[in-house]
C-alpha cells in the first residue's frame, strides 16, 4: 500500500521511517513563504492505516497526542508542534525533525566516551523535567529508536506508552515495551515505574558503551524466552561491566541495573548528579541543566489546536485559561475564537455564542480572524438550526480574499438545509476546488448525485483524482460506485448495456473493501448490484 503524507500539498517527503505502530515521514516544506506556522523541516507522525481501525489502539495514540502535547519545551525532548485529525483521515502528530536515533548516531558518529556521557545526562534532565512535570510519569519505552538526536543533542521521543502504561500491560496480554528493555519486575508482570524506566536507561548505556546489543539476546528467537532471561537478571550480566575498565561509570550503570527495584537510584535526577560527576572529575567538563523554555504565543496557539484537532475540548478550554500571559496578548482574537470553537464542541453553544460576539473585540480582527470568527457563528447558529443567521455569517466568512474551503463547505450545507440547491452545489464546488481535499470533493459529488445533474462525467473525473490523491482511502472506490449506480437509476442505457459496468462495480466495492470501508456499506451496494445483474 502506498503511504501518503498527510501534509503532502505543502511538505516533501524526504523518507518514511515504519514503526510498530506509526508512520513517520521526515518532510520538508515546498512553499516558501512565512505563513506556515512551523519549521521547514518537520516529522510528520501518522497512526498505520491497518492499525487506524482498532478503536483501542487508535485511543494508545490519540492519548500519546495528549501527553505530547503537554510535556512543553525541554532542550532534551522533541518537541511536538501540534496534532490534526480530519474527517475520515487517520490522525497525526507534527513534530520536530529528526533523522537520526540513538543506534544510529553510535554506529554512524561514533562518539567518544566523554560525550556519550554528556549524551545521558542531558536525557536524565530531561526525563527528570518530566517526572516534575507529571506526576508519577513512567515513559515506559525507553530504548535507543526511542531517543532521537538533533544537532549532536539526545532528545526523548515516543510518549506511545507513557500516559496508558497499565491499561496497554493489561490489553496486551502482557508487559507493553519492548523486551529487550524492560525491568526484571515489568516481565514478570508488575506495571511499569520510575525505577523500572531508569533499568531501560541503563540498559541502553549498557550497550552504547560496551558497544554490542546484548550478549545473550543475539540467540533468542522467542520473545517469551527474551522475557524470561530479562526477568532472570541474565540478559545484562553485571560482571561484563568490568570490561570497562572505568569503575565510576561501571557503578552508575549497575545501579541502574540492579535486580531489585529498591536498590535502583531512586530518580533520574541522581543519575545525572553522578554522570556529571564523572565528566568533571575525569574529564575536566561541567554540565549546566537547562531550563525548560517558554513556548512563544503561536506556539502555544499550535498546541491547544493540537488538543482541539485531537477531540480533547475540555482540556484546550483548560490549557487557555491557564496561561493568560500567551493567550492575553497580540494572538488574543485568535484563542478566543479557539476557546469558543472547544466551547460549542463540548456541548457549550451559549458559552461560545458568549465569547464571539461580546469577549472578542470585533475592531481589531485581521482579515482572517474576522472570516474565521464569522464561520464558527455560522457553525454554532446552524447547530440551533437557526438558519437565516447561520447562512448570513457563513456567506460572510466566503468573502475573504484567501481561499477558506471550510467556510464554502459549511455554507454549501446551509443552502441545502435552506433548500437553496443550486446555490449549494455551487458552494460546495468551491469548497472542493480550493482544497482538494477528500470529504470535499465526497460532498461536492454526493450533491450532483442528489440533484441528479447531467454532469456525471465531470463527478467520475473528480472520483478517479480523489483515488490517485487517496490510494489508501475507501470513500473515492463508494462515491464511483454510487455514481455508476445513479446513472443506472436514472435510466441510462448506455451504461446498462454496458458488459463491462456490473463487474466494474464489484471491482470497485471490492477494492472498498480492502481499504476497510464498513460491511454495512458494502453490503448495500452489492445487495443494489444484484437487483441489477438479474
């Protein structure tokens, strides 16, 4: 199957990294403008489309945004930009670019000792600032694909676990992580700790400066037997520190190491008080902990749409609220409207009626803000089924000089809901011809097909684009079904004498099918196309 950038109109895939549970395309930007609100590089963080289907496994991910988003600006964690999660598209995350892990950057850099040290200490201050930032964090997946390096500086990356750590054991049949790494306790059942995230760590500075993966793991073929050697204390043999030959870097490591969990260091911070230790006293270097850094007003803009995209409303009300000194100030307009928008979202329509018309002070909105304001009015009136007012500030929000695809969808549904078809069709052709986008050109064809126009050539056309832009996607295979369908309905002959169409159609819902549309969809298709084939 081939994998699509979910950002492909304005970034290039420089490459696709597949992980167990994500996509991540390394991307870089092709406009060359200010307007994009991040980097030019990113990593674009995509759930698997065979795993998307699986509500428990979507929700791992969907929370990985959650905790994402929320850990702010450490030096030594990637940062994670915002998160998006359209209609019938598979969510993701936009994150700091990162090409390089951890095992890559031994085998390819090869660093020297002192600054393999400086490498862990700053990934302790790092997990340090987390486990201050959260209460009882447990990352729960610390191994060297889960550490990226950036500009010489290790980052943690990768939260998949660390917000659903006992739910994830229990669902799993077993401990969630990866074996190679987890805590003696962790494989023999016990949920996931502080002390057993500082055994991973240790494990992995057991194998960057001993400089092989293992001695043991390189025979075990079954994971069960992996696990059991883990929870054994087998797998990391603390006499092979001795080769070494560096014993205040042989004590930090055991300690890690330690088979009990009580006689591990009891934090992260630890851990880099005696790593910083060792580079001052036999390296003549100092360590200075950074600070965490404040994110700038669009930034922190990025991140509470994050949670919004995302479905978490409550917490984008919470996350505005909280930090009046980004959100009061030149960017206020727009948190206001994203305040309103999670408002009406969360059930809170008065709330968000509230906000835009008597908190927002309507003389200083951009062009932008003011269309943008005017289609979550749109949005919220039209849910009271108020009409008249929603088609007047929707037909508001469509005129603004930059294409707002959003605001012609919204006000095509409107028309429709007025009985203003024509109209509608229009506006929905506008939304589809500024965008592009899937549920766009969807709603634009099932309009004609409910208008019954004559145009069945120009939907098929916008069919077929939507399958070259959407391989993965079922809807375009359905929607061309359904126009062949119409067709057929309407008395068109020269589609019904036409051997080839009826299994053309099952072709079509049979590749549906593949792409995991809904029994129910494909069911009533097929159940239609027989009536037709008799």
């Amino acid at each position: 199957m081939i994998l699509e950038n979910p950002l492909q109109a304005r970034y290039r895939t420089v490459a696709v990294r597949k992980g167990g549970m994500a996509n991540v395309f390394l991307s870089e930007s092709m406009v060359r403008d200010d307007k994009t609100p991040f980097p030019r590089r990113v990593a674009i963080k995509q759930i698997r489309p065979e795993l998307g289907k699986s509500d428990y496994l979507s929700e791992l991910f969907f929370r990985e945004g959650l905790t994402s988003l929320g850990v702010g600006t450490h030096p030594n964690i990637i940062k994670t930009y915002s998160a998006h999660h359209r209609s019938k598209e598979l969510p993701f995350f936009i994150l700091e670019y990162g090409d390089l892990n951890f095992r890559d950057f031994l085998v390819g850099s090869r660093p020297d000792v002192s600054d393999l040290i400086a490498c862990f200490i700053g990934l302790c201050y790092g997990l340090d600032y987390l486990s201050h930032r959260f209460k009882n964090f447990v990352h729960a997946d610390i191994k060297p694909e889960n550490i990226i390096v950036v500009g010489g500086i290790a980052k943690i990356a990768d939260f998949g676990l660390a917000s659903f750590k006992m739910v994830a054991a229990q669902k799993m049949n077993g401990p969630a992580g990866t074996p190679l790494y987890l805590a003696p306790e962790v494989c023999l059942g016990e949920s996931p700790t502080m002390q057993s995230d500082i055994y991973s760590f240790g494990c992995v500075m057991f194998e960057a400066f001993l400089g092989n993966q293992l001695a043991g793991a390189t025979t075990v073929s079954n994971i069960n037997e992996l696990k059991q050697l883990q929870a054994a204390g087998q797998l990391y043999p603390l006499t092979t520190l001795s080769r070494l030959k560096f014993p205040p870097l042989e004590r930090v490591i055991s300690s890690c190491l330690y088979r009990d969990p009580a006689g591990r260091y009891a934090n992260f911070g630890e851990v880099a008080s005696d790593l910083a230790s060792i580079l001052r006293h036999s390296y003549g270097k100092e360590t200075v902990k950074p600070d965490a850094q404040e994110p700038t007003s669009i930034e922190f803009y990025n991140i509470c749409n994050g949670l919004f995209n995302l479905g978490y409303f409550a917490d984008t009300i919470s996350r505005i609220e909280s930090n009046p000194e980004l959100t009061n100030g030149s960017d206020r307009n727009l948190f206001l409207i994203l305040k309103a928008k999670a408002n009406e979202r969360y059930g809170n329509n008065e709330e968000c009626l509230k906000i835009l018309h008597e908190e927002i002070e309507v003389t200083t909105l951009s062009l932008f803000e003011g269309a943008y304001r005017n289609f979550e009015l749109a949005k919220a009136y039209f849910r009271r089924n108020e009409l008249i007012r929603a088609e007047h500030y929707a037909r508001m929000a469509t005129n603004i000089t930059q294409p707002y695809p959003d605001a012609n969808a919204l006000h095509s549904a409107i028309l429709f809901a007025l009985e203003r078809n024509t109209e509608a069709l229009s506006a929905a052709a506008q939304a589809w011809e500024k965008s592009g986008r899937l549920n766009y050109g969807i709603n634009y064809i099932q309009l004609m097909i409910i208008m019954e126009t004559d145009d069945y050539r120009h939907a098929i056309a916008i069919a077929i684009t939507l399958q070259k832009k959407y391989p993965s996607s079922f809807e375009p295979f359905l929607i061309l079904a359904d126009i062949y369908f119409a067709g057929l309905e309407r008395g068109d002959h020269s589609q019904k004498d036409d051997d080839s169409l009826i299994p053309g159609m099952k072709q079509l819902l049979a590749e549906a099918k593949l792409r995991h549309a809904p029994e129910i969809e494909i069911k009533q298709r097929l159940e239609k196309l027989n009536r037709y084939d008799t």
